[in-house]
C-alpha cells in the first residue's frame, strides 16, 4: 500500500501537519523535527501525489514550451534544461513545436488553456502582438528570444546585436578583411539582430558592408548552411572569413570549405552561433557565441513560476542573461 503522510508523521513523532509542511518546503519547521520527518521519509519512501497537490491547488502540474525546431541542437538542449529546472518546481513540460511559422505558433497558442497548463515559455519567430490573445486568459507566458513583440510580457533574451559584434570583433581581431555573412532573414527575428551586430562591427572598424557577402538562410539547417558557402566561394571576390547566424549553418560552411579544398582557418575562417554540443566535436572545432542556455532555462522557469503563485500583479520583467564567445579552432587553428 501506498505510504501516507500519517505513516510518516506516527514513524517520525510528530504531526501530520509538520510532515505536511516539510514535504512543502515551508521554512517554519524546527530543525529537530525536520530532521526527523526527513528520515521517516527516506525510510518509508514516502512520495507526494503530485496529481491530488496539483488538484487542491486549482493547478495542471504542468508547463508548455513552444520552440520553432527540435532537430536545431540549440531547441534540443534548452528544451532538457527547462525539463530539468521545471522539475524542480514539481512542474511537468508539455513541448510543442512550431517549425517557426505563423499559423503553426497561433495554431499552438489556441490549443493551450488553464485546463491543460499553468503556464507557457514561448520562443516565437512570426507572432503578431494581437496573436497573443489567442492563449487562454490567465496563462502566465514568459517569451524567449528579442522576438520583437509589444505587449507586457515577461521575457529572457541574450543581447544579440552584441553577440554578432563580438564575433565578428573576433574575426576582425584576426586580421580578417571579408566577412561574409550567413543566415538573413526577414522571418526572423533573432536574424534581423546579428546582421545588425555584423553591420555594427564592420562599421567599427571602418570596413564597407560588402552586400554581395551577405548570404540569406531559409533555413538553418546545415545544407542551408552549404549551400550558402558555396555561394560565396563561387563569387568573384570570395571572403576570407564567415559569421554563421547559427552553429548548423556553420557545420555546413565547413563542409563546403573543405569540399573546395579550402584549409579552415588557414584560407577561411568560420564562427557560428548558440554554442551547441556539436560545435565542440565538428573538424575542425567549432567557434561559436555561446548562450547560458541553463541560465534562460532557470530564470523563464523561475518567472513563471512567480507569476503562477503571486497574489498580486507586478510588472513585466526583461531578463537578460549571460553569453561568451567560445573560441576554437575554426578560427585560431588550435582547440581553445
């Protein structure tokens, strides 16, 4: 039979009540008790129903997360870091995937209520401001990304503009003169920041933006990223070096590089972005911007877990989290 609260309280000594508000994780609890009420816990193996807690508590027991793309390493990994900052609030992840496209996000927002959830993380790539509406009243969201969407809402994002600009700072610093860039646009938002970064940095340094070395992405997936270096070397003037708007289109920037029998970084320099476990083992390795993607996981968990148990409204919080520039040897020549 199933241990209960009773079992522990009559092993331990103590009230149902003191065993109640261990398990909860209430403060007030001497410390002579809650010594005692933990190890009747551990002997008896006592574990809480989540689903009856969940239900007295008016709650789901569980959160959603809507990203564009599962098989993009960075969706992938920051998608087990919510799962796993989630579970420590007793939450559970529902994932939905909107390959990044209008219809599919509304779609998603419109199936997604109080009935079903507590509340969302959402990392948009097309929503309007009036798409909001159509999640169910009273779902607290926290969006990810600079997605640019003027509405109230809590958000964690990493300055990506700066981002760019330090890549290309990097390239720069290595005594590189053509940067190209992969991976424009207009359907993406976080597209729409590293090129301005990219811009940025090459403006700093005096350079011209070289239009023709600007390379759009429809997607960024590793042929996209292939077929765009393909373009570039094909060019009259090809670069000497590459920003990848995401670690993919990196993997296949030097694909194609070495298709071409170019030395990386010798002849061709290559940085990508989002710091994804593949960039590390790619050959050559990969460098690349590395979000704190663990840090986006703890603090929109952390925000929604806030919104869900206040009592009273506060204001929308724009989070900003930490990145790095992770330097290997796509661009140095040595592991870094």
């Amino acid at each position: 039979m199933a241990v209960t609260l009773k079992d522990v309280a009559t092993l331990a000594g103590v009230s149902v009540k003191t065993v109640s508000n261990v398990v909860n994780g209430y403060a007030f609890v001497k410390a002579d008790n809650r010594r005692r009420v933990e190890a009747a816990l551990a002997a008896t193996g006592y574990r809480p129903n989540l689903g009856a807690r969940n239900l007295r508590r008016g709650r789901t027991g569980f959160i959603a997360l809507m990203v564009p793309e599962l098989s993009i390493p960075y969706f992938a990994e920051l998608a087990g870091l919510v799962i796993t900052a989630a579970q420590r609030w007793d939450w559970n992840v529902l994932i939905e995937q909107t390959l990044g496209t209008r219809e599919r996000e509304r779609a998603s927002l419109g199936s997604l209520g109080p009935h079903l959830i507590d509340a969302a993380i959402v990392s948009p790539e097309a929503l309007e401001a009036e798409d909001f509406s159509e999640l169910g009243p009273g779902v607290p969201m926290v969006l990810l990304g600079e997605h640019s969407v003027d509405l109230p809402i809590d958000r964690v994002a990493i300055d990506n503009v700066r981002a760019a600009q330090l890549a290309v700072g990097h390239l720069i610093g290595m005594g590189r003169r053509r940067i190209a860039a992969i991976g424009q646009n207009p359907h993406r938002g976080t597209a729409a920041l590293r090129l301005a970064g990219y811009r940025a940095a090459l403006a700093e340094s005096g350079f011209p933006e070289p239009n023709e070395l600007v390379a759009p992405a429809m997607n960024y997936h590793r042929r996209d990223g292939a077929e765009a270096m393909s373009a570039l070397l094909a060019g009259a003037a090809p670069p000497d070096a590459v920003f990848c708007f995401n670690d993919l289109l990196a993997v296949g920037a030097l694909r194609a590089a070495e298709e071409r029998g170019l030395r990386v970084p010798e002849d061709i320099a290559i940085v990508g972005f989002d710091g994804t476990e593949e960039s590390a083992y790619s050959r050559p390795s990969l460098t690349t911007i590395a979000p704190d993607k663990a840090a986006i996981a703890e603090q929109a968990v952390k925000l929604l877990h806030r919104r869900v148990n206040s009592d009273e409204p506060f204001p929308p919080e724009d989070v900003q989290t930490p990145f790095s520039l992770r330097i290997r040897e796509s661009t140095t020549g040595s592991p870094g």
